[in-house]
C-alpha cells in the first residue's frame, strides 16, 4: 500500500494522516552489560537481551571527591604557571640562538654534490623560476624532424632569388622557430658567441 492510499483510507475513516505514521524513538541510555546503545522504546538490548541500562547518575569522579581544602592556592597556580611559561620561553630563545646559519642555506639538491656540501647562493624561487624556464628553453629543441623540415622547406623555397642564401635562410628559419617556442624576445644585432 503506497503513503497516498494511506492517506486516503486515514480520511474516509475521518482519521488524521499523522496519526497512522509511526512515530520514531530515539535512543536511549546504554545497556549495562554490553554497552550497546538502543531504542529508547525497547524493553531490552537487542544484541544480548538484557533489559538493564547504564545509571543516568554519573558515578563520583576524583575531582567530585576533594575537598575544598585539599585544592591547590589560586595564587600559587599562577605562580607556578607564569614560571615555566619563562622557563620555556628562554628554552625556546637559547635554541634560536644554537642555529647554524650556514647550515640553513646548504644547496637541496644532495646529490649534486656528493663530496662535501655547497652554500646555496640563489634562493628557491629564483631556482624554481630558472628550472621552469630551462625547461620551456628544453622543450623548445624537442622539435619534430618533420616540423624542422618544414621550417626548413618554407625557408629555402621562400626566397629562391639568392641561392647563396639558402643555408642562411635555413639555418635562421629553426633558430627563429626554436627562440619563438621557448619565448626568447628577438635577438636585436648579431649574436656573439661564449667562450667556453
């Protein structure tokens, strides 16, 4: 029977919709001797049948036992508290001292130095910024040979007035291409070459 026919029957009989839903239970207090929590409708657990539940009075604590007088003095509570918070504080200020500072700048990368360690002389970002863009340059030179061929083809075919020229033509074509996919401005005046 759907929750509509329910509804019509509960009104033909003139009997509220609300009263024919059953109403939920929620839990109640655990079973003693299992622990295992259920409805608070039942009688007994459902796991092992006992039909005791956990006291709702909680047991004296510790605390609950000691006596006001027994309680430590406020003053020397606070006493005690703002000592070791010095006492920490100058432990924590000697250890800041102790820091090697050469130490804290060795190079990260280990293994490129296997004989002893290196002072690091750029910081991380200007490295990271660096090795993206090497990376970009490395990408660059990862042309396909028929992408290079073509370059080269458009080059040598696109001025044939000169052959004298071609080789010229060529070799500018891949290196204008290569200086593009890697993002490097346009070279204004020859280029010198490095002494290595």
């Amino acid at each position: 029977m759907s929750p509509a026919q329910g509804t019509q029957r509960a009104l033909e009989k003139n009997v509220a919709p609300e009263a024919i839903v059953p109403r939920r239970a929620g839990y109640g207090l655990p079973c003693a001797k299992c622990k295992t929590y259920y409805a608070s409708d039942l009688a007994a657990c459902p796991v092992c049948r006992h039909a005791e539940r956990v006291s709702p009075v909680l047991a004296s604590s510790p605390l609950n036992a000691i006596s006001a007088d027994q309680l430590p003095d406020i003053a020397v509570l606070e006493e005690e508290r703002e000592r070791f918070l010095r006492e920490f504080k100058s432990q924590v200020y000697a250890s800041h001292t102790q820091i090697n500072a050469a130490a804290s700048f060795r190079c990260g990368v280990d293994e490129n130095h296997p004989e002893g360690f290196e002072p690091a002389s750029v910081c991380k970002g200007c490295y990271d910024r660096l090795q993206q863009r090497g990376d970009v340059l490395e990408a660059a030179l990862h042309m396909d040979i028929k992408e290079a061929a073509q370059v080269i083809y458009d080059a040598v075919w696109s001025d044939p007035s000169d052959p004298t020229k071609t080789y010229q033509n060529a070799a500018q074509a891949i290196l204008t291409e290569i200086r593009k996919r890697a993002g490097v401005s346009e070279v204004l005046g020859p280029l010198q070459p490095k002494s290595h």
